[in-house]
C-alpha cells in the first residue's frame, strides 16, 4: 500500500492504514464466487498525524462514515481485480480525508434584485391576461 497525501505538507502513513478482502457480487464471470475482489480500507481517526482540533474537523464533515469505535472505512469493488479495487479505495479515502479538511468559505447573504422581482411580477400579469383572454364569456 501507498502513503496517502492530503495537501498542506500532511502525509498518513502507509502502517497506519488497514485492509480487508472479501467476495464482491457483480462483472466477473467464475472468478466471482471464488476470488476476493472487494477491498475495504480502513484508518483510525484518533491516529492520523493531524492536531486535535483537524482531527476533529475529519469526524464532523465524515460522520455517517465513522464507527463508533472511531474508524473511517472505504469499500471499492467496482474493478474485477483486487489491485484495481485497492487503488481505488486507496484514491478515495484520499480525496475524503483532503474534502473535510479544506475549510469551506461561509457563504455570503445575497438578495434577488429589484429589477428581477419587477420582470417577475410582469410576466405574471402578462400570463394571467392572456388566460383570462383566453377564457368564454358565458
């Protein structure tokens, strides 16, 4: 397994990361029920090398893929090779971990011009007469 690069100098080393293969249903012919294809990578939150306050950051924006026991796991078996599987799982806990430890700019109050409201109004004017032309004279 590869170290996984997170930006900003931060490296999760390779000793740190776990995994798991298993039988994935799906493509793959006779291969499928006797080879272990599927690939689950998984990481302590509490052992990367981030401060606490990052570490955190990871568990609030990853939650719904957080145990409780604090491990973040990533399964692939989209591939029919175990190495394709591994890469990939590899490439997205990567671009997981890199995602909830970008800080994400607050987002700024806008309001819907004038001018827009005014086009709005109008062209429900318009719609609402050319129904109303539209309808008998009983």
């Amino acid at each position: 397994m590869r170290d996984l690069d997170l930006g900003e100098g931060v490296t999760v080393p390779a000793q740190l990361l776990r995994a798991a293969t298993s039988r994935a249903g799906g493509p793959g012919g006779q291969n499928v029920n006797k080879v272990e294809t599927r690939v689950t990578i998984e990481v302590d939150v509490d052992a990367l090398p981030l401060p606490d306050d990052r570490k955190q950051r990871v568990r609030e924006q990853l939650a719904s893929r957080i145990s409780r026991a604090g491990v973040l796991r990533v399964t692939s078996q989209a591939e029919r090779t175990q190495l394709a599987n591994r890469d990939r799982a590899l490439a997205r806990m990567e671009e997981l971990l890199r995602d909830a430890l970008t800080e994400q700019a607050p987002r700024k109050k806008t309001r819907t011009p004038k001018a827009q409201k005014q086009r709005r109004l109008e062209d429900k004017k318009k719609r609402s007469q050319t129904k109303r032309l539209r309808s008998s004279f009983d």
